[in-house]
C-alpha cells in the first residue's frame, strides 16, 4: 500500500472516530504515549502520527492499530484497515497463475477440514497472535471462514514465495497428516 493510500484510510478512520472512542484509544495507548503527549492529542490523525513515531503503526504494520479499534468495539474500521491493506497488497506480489491456481484447491481443502486447531497451523506458518486474534474476532462463529481469512493472511505474507508446498510441509509439522493427504489428493486430481 502506498503512503498516500495508507494515509487516506488513516483519515477516513479518524472521521469516523468519535470523541468517546478516541479517549478509549488514548487510554489504551497511554502506556505508550506519555501523559503529556495524551493530554495534546485531539484527534485520531495526531494519535496515529504518535503512534507511526513510535513504531507501531506504518502502511506494513497495522495489526496492533486493528487490534485496538476491535478493543473500542469498531470491527468495521478495523476490517477497514484490514481490507485496504489486504487489496493494496495482495494482486502485487503473486506467485504464478499456477501456483495461485494449486493454493486455491489446497485453501478450499483445508477450510474444510481443519476444524478448531486452526491457530496451531498459522503459529506455524508464522502469523503472530495478533493477526491470528484479529481473524478470529472477524469470524467468531465460521471456523471455514477463519481458515481462509487465515490462509489469505499467509499468501499475503508471502508474497510470490507462497507455496502448496509449504503449507503440506506446515500441515505434517503439526500432524495435521490426513488435511495433508487430502490436499494432495485433491491437486494430484487436478
């Protein structure tokens, strides 16, 4: 995403804030901002500049922002952030038309099978509990639902280096053998 993108959805997230959920923020952040700098902010423009300053907040690194605006109840700016950074993200980067092809069989294989151990397989892919928190809360109920969202999350991490490989690899390393074997039943039918 680039700034000028990450920005506008910065702004069009402060406007939507209102004067009791940005002190709610304040107050979260409040172990990382200091009093006096609290007491100045006004607006979410000038928190989400305190917060790029102290690095926790950039155009790649949005997790902790989506993880507090889910903390003040407003999942839909979080989605927001999520989405524009999802968009932004996803169609650069991309492995070939054929590897996108095999991840989409395998995504829709697991999703189907995986079940309630979701976290463990995307521990081991490497998204860190915020991510694999923020996936939850958007889908608390559809378990197939969070194993996309989750798998999605991974390709975008991964950029042109995702692999069918890699997720069989990560599926055996939690013995998760027969959601594997399943996969590459279903890619060898292809």
């Amino acid at each position: 995403m680039s700034a000028l993108q990450f920005n506008s959805v910065l702004l069009e997230i402060s406007n939507q804030l209102s004067a009791e959920q940005l002190d709610k923020l304040k107050f979260l952040c409040r172990d990382m901002i200091g009093k006096r700098d609290l007491e100045k902010i006004n607006t979410g423009i000038r928190l989400f500049q305190l917060l790029s300053e102290r690095g926790k907040l950039s155009a790649d690194n949005t997790e902790w922002l989506c993880q507090l605006l889910v903390e003040i109840k407003r999942q839909d700016l979080s989605d927001k952030l999520n989405n524009s950074e999802s968009q932004a993200g996803f169609n650069d980067n991309q492995p070939d038309e054929e590897e996108r092809a095999k991840l989409d069989i395998a995504t829709e294989v697991i999703a189907e099978k995986l079940g309630r151990n979701w976290r463990k397989l995307g521990r081991k892919l490497g998204l860190n509990d915020v991510k694999l928190e923020s996936i939850s809360r958007r889908h608390p109920t559809e378990l197939d639902e969070i194993v996309r969202e989750l798998l999605k999350e991974w390709r975008k991490s991964q950029g042109a280096e995702a692999r069918t490989e890699k997720l069989i690899q990560a599926l055996r390393a939690c013995d998760f053998n027969l959601t594997a074997d399943n996969v590459e039943d279903a890619l060898a039918k292809r």
